[in-house]
C-alpha cells in the first residue's frame, strides 16, 4: 500500500518532461490575484476607516460634553466649567483625557479672498499630539499662558485659498444677530495639513479666552469639553455611559448636558466607512468564487489527464480515499504557490502606496488627498488561513470525481 501511495504521488508530481499543464497555470495565476486583490481591498478600506477615524478624533475628539440644546451648532449655549462635572468624567469607565474648547463661527477676509471659517480656542490641557503630527509650517499656537496671544494655526487649505503664510497677520470678523459685526487680528503660527479637506478648509486654532473674549463669555463658559479614550470602538458605550451619569445627577451643574460620540455627531462620515465594510465583504467573496472554479477546473484537468494512473492504482488495490488525497495535496501546492505570489504582490503594492503615496484621490469625493493602506498581522494571517482552507475544503467535491474512474475502463481506454 505504501509502495503504490509513493508511486501516485510520483505520477501526479509534473516531471521536466511533464510540465505543469495551462490549466494549473491558470489556477496559479487565479488564486494569486485574488489573494492580490483582497489584499489590496482590505488594506485600503482598513486604511480608510483608521485614518478617517484617526483625523475625526483629532479635531473633535472621542466624546464631546455639550449643553443637549446646542448639539451640532456653532453658536450653541455655553457650558458653565464645573469641578463636579469635571470628576464625573473623569471617573467615568474608559476615560483617558479632557480638555474645554469653545467655537465661534466667522469670516476670514484677505485682499485676496474671503472665506468662512470655525474658530476653535483650546487652553493648556489640549492634547496637541494629531495637529504636531500634521504641521507642516511654523509652529503650534501658544495657548494656556499666564499671557493670551493671538497666534493662530490654520489648515494649509485655508492658507492657499487666502494666500497667507507663517507670520502674517490676518482678520476675521464674527457677526451675531442683531449685533454689529465684531473684528479681531491674528497672527498665523502654523500651518498644517491633515488631509481631511472638509474640515481643514474650515477649522482655525487659537487660545481658548481669544474665543470667550469675542462671545462675551466669563472665563467659566465654554462650548464643552472634548473627551479622549483609548479606542475610538468605546465612544459610543462611554457617551452613553456619561449621558446617563449627568442625567440622574441631582447638581444643578449638569442640568441640560449632555456626552455625544464623534459618530453621533457626524452619521454620514461614519456611515460612510462602515459601508465599505459590505464593499469588502463583496470583493472577497468575488475572489473565493473565481479561485474556487479555476481551481476546481485544474483539478479536473489533473484527474482527467491521469485517469490511467487512477485506474492502475486501483487495480493495485489503493482505496479511493487516499487517491482523492494525492490530488487535494497536489490542490493545496498549487493553492500555495498562488499564495505566495499573491502576498508578494498584494502586500509589495501596500508598501509600495505607503512609501510613495503614489495613487492620489479628489478629497471632494473621499475625504482623503490620497489612498490610505493599513496592513496588521492578525487580518492577514486570517486571510490566508481562511483562503487556503475555503479553497482546500471546496475542492473535496471535484476530487471526488476519483471515485467514479473504474480499473478496466481506464486501462483499456488508455
């Protein structure tokens, strides 16, 4: 039995005088790209989901704690900084960091242009580390000090549009209703880009009091607060959380607030990314379909090229159990070798986008200036384990095809 397991698997090995025929060439090619394609697929919308989410977090944080009659407005009822409010936040499961910001809608306007924009003050405890990453000119605002300044930092978006550049100075002007129009110079700091061209085309910032000077708040108004937490998948579950906390609290300091995700407070961007999900899951299963039937068809080929083989063996007395194993090994080294140029050009493309940023996007249409990649261990290795198995397991139908091959009809048709 082990001389005629040997003898078949020498047979279905190609030989230099056997090359591997079109067929299996064929399936080589079919599972590399696929396995190329879903690579690529995963990676760019994994890649779009963290740095859409990434950037959102970075202008407007994880959860924001707003007075419930002006959630989603510029203009909205000021916050009264309160101790009280501070520590249930603080003591709230999941919480990382906090800092009070304030907004004001308002108009840049240059000899050049003029256009809208969102002034946002900050004070000490804001957490720099995403507009540090992102400038690309001059330096951060100065904000927090025993002395207000006026510096300002603004998206090189802006900058281009009002041709502006580190060290100019620059005026807005803020109308209220029914008020007369109020006026405030400022000194461009920084200039950074986020790639992010909605909210880079709007957002300015500057010191938190620069903000409450121009609304006419005392020191303790603010919009609210921005919240941090350690993973952007708990913003929900922590708003809620909160929510509740302020709710049944029985001080008059948390009377009308409220604690909102970053997904509450932008539906259609994150809405958005999650349909790329269903695009993702589409994709892959397309690949498995067409890896699947090319490689089902080889192996046909491959038992059809052989049926002699098969017949001889089984005259030889080999159970057709470990015939159709010859041939779901001889699969699964095919499937391998797809694989493998599947992964060197899938994840050599990735690196190659990383590295060059070469395929560039209309930030109008997605949000980012250019493709984002994010390639991980864990969703990779599953990929593969999953793909090799799905292919493997499918293909235990058409091996099956062994079985109806009868000794004397294969031998005599030969």
């Amino acid at each position: 039995m082990n001389l005629s397991f040997f003898i078949a698997r020498r047979m279905a090995r190609p030989s230099p005088e056997n090359r591997p025929g079109v067929m299996e060439r064929i399936a080589v090619v079919s599972v590399a790209l696929g396995v190329a394609v879903m690579i690529l697929a995963l990676a760019v919308i994994l890649g779009f989901k963290r740095e859409v989410a990434a950037k959102m977090t970075g202008f407007a944080g994880h959860v924001a704690v707003t007075d419930v009659r002006g959630v989603g407005t510029l203009d909205a009822e000021p916050v009264v900084r309160s101790a009280h409010v501070e520590e249930l936040i603080r003591t709230t499961e999941g919480f990382r960091a906090m800092a009070p910001y304030a907004l004001r809608g308002g108009i840049v306007r240059t000899a050049d242009a003029v256009e809208g924009i969102v002034l946002k003050g900050v004070d000490g405890s804001f957490d720099w580390r995403f507009f540090r990453e992102w400038l690309t000119e001059g330096e951060l605002p100065r904000v927090g000090d025993s002395v207000r300044t006026k510096d300002a930092l603004l998206s090189r978006t802006l900058a281009d549009r009002l041709r502006l550049g580190v060290g100019d100075r620059v005026e807005m002007l803020f109308v209220e209703p029914g008020e007369l129009p109020r006026r405030d110079r400022f000194k461009v700091s920084g200039i950074y880009a986020s790639g992010l061209e909605d909210m880079d085309g709007a957002v300015v910032l500057t010191d938190l009091r620069n903000v409450q000077r121009l609304a006419e708040w005392t020191p303790e108004k603010v919009s609210g607060y921005e919240i941090l937490l350690d993973d952007l998948a708990g913003a929900d579950a922590f708003a809620a959380r909160l929510s509740d906390a302020l709710l049944y609290d029985e001080s008059d300091d948390t009377r009308n607030l409220v604690a909102t995700s970053v997904m509450e407070r932008y539906p259609n961007i994150f809405d958005w990314l999650r349909a790329h999900d269903v695009n993702g899951a589409v994709i892959v299963v397309i690949m498995l379909v067409v890896a699947f039937f090319n490689m089902a068809s080889a192996l046909m080929i491959l038992v059809l090229e052989r049926t002699r083989m098969i017949g001889l063996l089984k005259a030889f007395g080999m159970p057709d159990g470990q015939l159709r194993r010859i041939f779901l090994w001889r699969a699964a080294f095919i499937t391998l070798r797809g694989l493998a140029w599947g992964n060197a050009a899938g994840v050599g493309l990735c690196l190659l986008q990383r590295a060059t940023h070469l395929v560039k996007l209309d930030a109008e249409g997605y949000l980012l200036s250019e493709v984002p990649v994010a390639l991980g261990w864990g969703w990779w290795l599953l990929l593969n384990a999953g793909f090799v198995a799905a292919i493997v397991a499918l293909l235990v139908v058409p091996a099956c095809v062994v079985s109806t091959v009868k000794p004397e009809e294969a031998i005599r048709y030969e």
